[in-house]
C-alpha cells in the first residue's frame, strides 16, 4: 500500500469513496445528506492524500494546512491499517498538532482517534445541526512507530 498526494484526475473517485463510505457509516443521518460535491468544493482548499494498493484507491484523507486540520478520513476496507497509514503520513506532513472534529455518534472513528494518541479539547454543535461533535487534537503529530 502506497500513501500519497492525490492525483486531480483521481478526485472523482475520491467524491465516490467519501459518499460510499459516509452512507455506509453515518447511519444517523439521512442518506442523501451526503453528496460528492461536498467532497469536490472541500477538495479544492485542502490536500487530499490517497492510500493506494494495485490501482486502486483503499482510502483518503484531506488535509486543511492552514489550521494543520484533519477534515476527512475515509476508508473502505477496515482493519488492514489503510486509516492508521493515512493518518501517520497527514502528521508527517503537518506542521504541527494536529486536530479534527468526530461527530458524537462516531464512536468507532472516536476509539480509533483514542488509540492514535488524540485528546478531546472541546464539544459542542454547529448553529442549524442537531449533531454534536467533538474537537480532538494529537499534541505531538509524528508518525507512531
């Protein structure tokens, strides 16, 4: 498997990973909340890094440098590390703490965060949401050997 900054041309696929696995996970909101133009506007501020294995895009992250901010994690096949290398290769890159808000019923993607070293800072709800969410932040951003 091979982490690395996406290609413009694999953007599409990417929108497609980000609504398959939004669908597949956020079962607490309605399906047809989530669309691939999100994805596409999101994309053209951040960097968005692919977790390749045989041609094919196992999963992806993107990036918002300014405010060393983890918008997106996403993976289609779990429990094969393709989260953890993803993650690990943002850190590398960032400059410094890195942070990230979960949605408060993700609690699969809150263990995961846990076990990556991230601490809870701060909870709260955006203004028209009736989701909460929680700001996680790793203190020391540097892959974890």
């Amino acid at each position: 498997m091979q982490v690395r900054r996406a290609w413009s041309e694999e953007l599409p696929a990417c929108a497609d990973l980000y609504v398959k696995v939004l669908r597949e996970t956020f079962t607490w909101l309605p399906p047809e909340r989530h669309q691939r133009d999100d994805f596409l506007r999101a994309a053209r501020d951040e960097e968005i890094y692919v977790a390749v294995e045989d041609g094919r895009i196992l999963g992806l992250a993107g990036f918002y440098r300014p405010q060393d901010f983890l918008h997106s994690l996403y993976v289609t096949e779990r429990g094969r590390g393709v989260g953890k290398a993803l993650l690990d290769h943002v850190c590398a890159v960032a400059g410094g703490p890195l942070s990230l808000k979960v949605q408060a019923p993700n609690a699969r993607a809150q263990a995961f965060y846990k076990r990556e070293g991230f601490i809870c800072t701060e909870e709260g709800r955006d203004p028209g949401s009736d989701v909460d969410w929680m700001r996680l932040v790793r203190p020391k951003c540097a892959a974890k050997s």
